[in-house]
C-alpha cells in the first residue's frame, strides 16, 4: 500500500468513527473481511490457531494471530492504542429550554482544549440502549451524519476584552444549540433518539428508549491540506489514526511471529475501567491464549509492546515551549517519547529496539522529552507496563493542537509509522 492510498482510506476510517463504539464497528469489519473470527469473552475458546479478534464493551478491541506453537515457543509482538478522544458528552437530562432556544447539557470528557468548539458544525453519535416491542434491551450505534447543533461565540461587541482575556465555563458557556421552539412547546431527547433509531436502523422496532452514550462531533471531514498537501487536519487523529495505521499495518505484515493489537477505551480519563487499558482486557485475553501463572509469566517476558499514542510536535509559533533539543517536526518520522518520572514506558533497550526497527526499514525517526517545568502527558503503555509486565516502548508521530476539535499532523508520517509497524509485525525478535 501506498502512502496516497493509505491516507484514503485512514480518512475515511476516521470519518466513520466519530465515537469509540463507531470506531470498534468499523476495526470489526475490517477484520471479519480480512478473514479473522470473531470470539465472544462468555465462550469456552479452546486451543486457538489462526486469526481472531473479541471486543469488550463495543468500545475497546484486541485482534490477534497466532498458532498454539507460537504460545508455547515465542512471545507476541504487540501495539496498542485507544479508541477515545477528547469530546463534549450529553447528559442524562440534557434539554435546556432558553430564551426560545433547545440547547443540550454536556459534559467535557477528557482534557479537551475548548476554545476551538465554538462555531463548529456539530453532529451527534454514539450508543443508544432501548426496550423492544418484545420486551428485549438492545443496543444499537447511531450518527446522525449532519450538522446538528452549534455552541455560537459571543459577539466581541458584547465582550470587548474577548481578545486579551477570556476564561470559558464550562458548565455555562459550553451549552450547545440544538434548535428553535415555541415557550410552550416540550422537546423529549429520548423520542428524538427513538427518530433516529428508527432512520437508520428501520429493521428495528423500539418501545422505549432506555439510556444512552452519545458525543458531540465535529461534523467537518478530515482532509489533506497545505499547499503541497503536507498535513492531514481533522478531529480524532488522537488517537484514532495510530489504531487504524496499526490495524492496517496488522493486517498487511508477511507471516511472522505471534501478533496482537490492542485498542483501549477512556485512555483520555485515565484508563480505570474494564475496557482500559488498567482494566483486565488485555491480561484476560494473553492468559487465555498462554494459560496462568508460569505460563502466562513466561510469554510475557518474550514478548514486546509498541505503545502507539500521538506526540507534542515544534509549533513553529510556541517554540519555546518544547526543550531545545527535543521538538519533533512534522513529516519527519516516528517520535520516541521519553520521561525519566515513566510517564513513558521507553527505557533504552526498547527504544533502541524501535530504532534498529526504523533504520532497517528506511524511517527517520526522532525523540522527544517534556520540558522540565511543564507537566508530562502520558499514554496506555506505562499502564499496561506495570499492568502485566511486558516490555514496552511509547511512541507516535508529532501533531499540532493536541486535543483540539481539530488537529493536524504530517500526511507523510503516517506511512512512516505504517511502515515500521508492518515490519514489526512481521519480524521476530
């Protein structure tokens, strides 16, 4: 696959995955038209040989191939990622009526940068849970697919100091609007989201709408941009394009050893649940393929993880806040990130390691280290580290306006990353 082709096809994955559930669907189908078997976590899985993948909470996926000589022999190469991004979620009860305006409540999931939510074109999508006409729960995935909603600034003539100095609160500025209505008139949320059920899933008879997981997106497509077509810009490219250039990367590598990719839910919260990546999703998964105690114990120590996780690139116009030595640019490959407080997981076998993975396949490749006096971010692989052991190195390729509704990155470092994860996995250690 070509850098052109791969950059197709990871916009459209992106745009068809504007929530964790979307994006678990659509690394599903993937997978089930590559040939891979779907397992269920409640079935007795027996010996495994071929290609599988299982999902937990529709949110978080691992995939896997590997043959019961692999488990007994040699370790796993994995990745991982998550499937979450910084959004505005809906609350339970989240319809305002205001000065002839139906607005929603929202809640600010993760450490989104909330300045740039304003005066976007909003849409809605995630998980509904209902009651069939057959007394039965179900749950089905919704996105309504258009701009659905605005949060409209306030005019600077109404706040003259908007450009020098503006806090957002975000329990009353960040208040979206959803539509128009009469005092009289009562809007219930829940009929709205039955509406929708029944558009896009007519198939389906709903009695009562039950709960609901639902986010706010940016309804704009991703897009190459730049006069020579350098960046990619779009939402969720934290993290969503290091899953599907993992999962892409997974699935052309040539035979080699035993292969896993992981995608973690609620990274952006903290990874505390049972779809994070602390959760046990993962450890379950590895000792149902190795066995317990020894067994498992001793896969572990022969297997690496690649922890893939997007990192701080050199703003041309804030410079001054990455160290001197340490500001990776954009299109000039793969960063590895390091933190002497494990903030990061790379220590300097497996960054090595990286290395030696990046120069046999022809990828530049750079470093990266947090400023001394700025709070370090961190990502899935110290976690999973110190959940089960295994060896880890965290990197990704730079980005500009991390956790904004909209991000850019190098449209040619996703091929880099492409190409030395397929060599990975594809390469026993």
């Amino acid at each position: 696959m070509d850098s052109s082709r791969l950059n197709i096809h990871l916009l459209s994955d992106i745009q068809s995955s504007p929530t964790p559930f979307h994006a678990v669907s659509v690394m599903s189908r993937l997978l089930l038209e590559q040939g891979f078997k779907r397992l269920q976590e409640q079935d007795d899985w027996g010996k495994l040989d071929g290609h599988y993948f299982v999902t937990r909470n529709a949110s978080s996926i691992i995939a896997f191939q590997t043959t019961p000589e692999d488990i007994e022999n040699n370790g796993i190469h994995l990745a991982g990622a998550h499937t979450d991004s910084p959004c505005l979620k809906v609350k339970p009860n989240p319809v305002i009526n205001k000065q002839g305006y139906v607005q929603l409540g929202v809640e600010v999931y993760g450490g989104a940068l909330l300045n740039p939510w304003f005066d976007r074109d909003l849409s809605l999508a995630g998980r509904v849970t209902f009651r069939n006409k057959d007394g039965a729960i179900q749950s089905v995935l919704i996105d309504f697919q258009r701009s659905v909603a605005v949060i409209p600034s306030l005019a600077i003539h109404l706040d003259p100091n908007a450009n020098q100095k503006r806090s957002i609160n975000a329990q009353t500025d960040i208040v979206p609007v959803l539509l128009q209505q009469d005092k009289d008139e009562k809007k219930d949320f829940h009929l709205i989201l039955q509406d929708q059920i029944q558009a896009q899933h007519g198939n389906i008879s709903v009695d009562k709408v039950l709960d609901y997981e639902l986010s706010l997106y940016d309804a704009q497509a991703p897009s190459v941009i730049g006069l020579h077509e350098d960046f990619i810009s779009g939402a969720r490219l934290d993290n969503l394009l290091s899953c599907f250039i993992g999962l892409r990367a997974f699935l052309d590598a040539d035979t080699g050893p035993a292969s896993l990719l992981v995608c973690n839910d609620h990274e952006e919260v903290g990874s505390i649940s049972s779809s994070g990546a602390q959760g046990p999703f993962l450890r379950s998964v590895l000792q149902r393929l190795a066995g317990p105690g020894e067994q498992l114990s001793r896969l572990i120590d022969r297997s690496m993880m690649v922890s893939c996780d997007n990192a701080h690139g050199i703003h041309p116009n804030y410079s001054h806040r990455h160290d001197s030595n340490h500001g990776p640019m954009l299109n000039k490959g793969p960063v590895i990130k390091i933190n002497a407080n494990q903030r990061y997981a790379s220590n300097s076998e497996t960054g090595a390691y990286f290395r030696q993975l990046c120069e046999e396949t022809n990828v530049p490749v750079q470093d990266f280290v947090m400023r001394n006096d700025m709070r370090c971010g961190s990502t899935i692989g110290p976690i999973t580290a110190a959940e089960i052991g295994v060896k880890t190195v965290d990197v990704g390729i730079p980005q500009l306006a991390m956790h904004s509704i909209r991000e850019t990155c190098g449209s040619r470092d996703t091929f880099y990353l492409y190409r030395v994860l397929r060599h990975y996995f594809s390469t026993v250690c």
